[in-house]
C-alpha cells in the first residue's frame, strides 16, 4: 500500500500522535507517496460526470491537501481554481505542482468551518476529508460551502457505499474507528479521522436543512454491488435560491 519512498512507521505513528494540522504538515512531503491520496481513478470518474454537467467558471476544492483535485477543477472550470486547506505544509507542496491546463490558480490557507470568501464559486469540490469533521459539525460545515456559492453553485463529492458485514473492509473501518476513538480518550491534542462516521442518509439530510437538492450520480469505473447498487457515487448538490 505504501511506496518504498513513502513515510516509514515511525513517521506514521508521530503523525498519528500529533495534532490534525501538525499531523499533515509532517506527512506532506511524501503525502503523495501514500494510499491517503485520491486516486488517479477517483479523480478521472468524478471528472467525466462534472463535464457532463458543466462548465463552471470559478471552483474551490476544499480541504485540497497536496491538490490532487485541483487538476478535477482546471478540467471543469473556465475562470479560476482556489485549493483551501489548513495544512501550511500540504499547501507547500501543492504550489510545487506544475498545472500548465489550469486557468488562474490560488493557494488559501484556512479552515473549511470558517470559509474566508464571500459567494464566488460555482463549484465546490472536496475529495476524502470528510472523515475529519464530527457528524455535529456537518450542519455547519455545509452551511460554509453554501455561503461561498453564487445561487445555483453545486458542491460535488464522491462517497463509497460501506463495505458489508461479511467482507473483511468491514471490520477493518471498524476496527480503525475503534482505535482512534480510544487513542482520542486518552492522548491530546485530538486527531479526528473517523471512516464510518459519514453517513450518506445523514449527509442528504444535512445538506437539505442546509438548503441545498442533492443528486446523486454513479461511478460506473467502480461496479456494483450485488444487490445491484454503485460502489460509489458523487453526490452533487445544488445550492438552492
């Protein structure tokens, strides 16, 4: 799973000790060498299904880490891309990325919970960093996106549907959960990383109090189960007058 190049164990357990911001700013300059990044496959799939729906004009990728999702945005969007995270080292390493295609491009370090734009974008894009909020900070965490887009901007993320009981990524989720949740209870500062805690019934509610209309769309890269249903989906939904 981990690149020869990528970070060794004792530099995995430091981050995991440490704070969410310190833990990425130490992972960042080998972040890309690790399966924490989003995958090319990810990125290309949720890409053809906002082609379809675009274009845009100006796109914010939210929590973008090294930037992997920002090329999604340069793809879709004909003005500008703006990469927000709090990870000064992970923004580091994102300016270092050459993206010759994208259209204006800028770099903002900040925390999703207290977005530092008025309503610019029509695009709002974030690729597996739901995992760090609390399902009590989803109300405002999606009042956020919806207060950076012009009426009618979407917000587009993809969701994978939880592994079953009978499969052992169940158990191993499960098990991670578990670990920080005890780790959590008795080491400070805090690392909020949670697989199972985002819940798509959830997330849909959520973003209707927040006033958007959500659609979802298939990743047919990715198959489907055997009751029929996609591995994953890209919710968009669309911020309503």
């Amino acid at each position: 799973m981990f690149s020869p190049e990528g970070p060794s164990l004792r530099e995995l357990a430091v981050q995991a000790l440490s704070s969410v911001e310190h833990g990425y700013d130490l992972l960042a300059p080998k972040f890309d060498l690790t399966p924490f990044r989003t995958s090319e496959s990810v990125l290309a799939s949720v890409a053809r299904v906002l082609d379809r729906l675009g274009p845009f004009e100006d796109g914010l990728d939210l929590c973008c880490g090294t930037g992997a999702g920002m090329d999604v945005l340069a793809r879709v969007c004909r003005g500008s891309v703006t990469g927000l995270d709090f990870s000064a080292g992970m923004l580091d390493v994102a300016r270092r990325h050459p993206r010759p295609s994208a259209p204006r491009v800028a770099w903002v370090r900040g925390d999703a919970r207290a977005l530092p734009f008025a309503p610019v974008f029509d695009l709002v894009v974030s690729f597996g960093a739901f995992g760090h909020f609390l399902p009590r900070e989803l109300p405002g965490l999606f009042g956020q996106v919806g207060s950076v887009l012009r009426p009618g901007g979407s917000f587009a993320f993809p969701v994978a549907a939880p592994p079953r009981p009978s499969r052992p990524g169940f158990w191993a989720l499960l098990a991670f959960d578990a670990v920080m949740r005890v780790r959590n209870a008795v080491w400070r500062p805090p690392f909020v990383m949670y697989y199972r805690a985002f819940r798509l019934g959830r997330v849909l509610s959520e973003l209707e109090r927040a006033g958007f209309a959500a659609d979802l769309y298939a990743l047919p890269d990715f198959g489907r189960r055997d009751d029929g249903s996609p591995r994953a989906r890209l919710v968009v939904a669309r911020k309503l007058p």
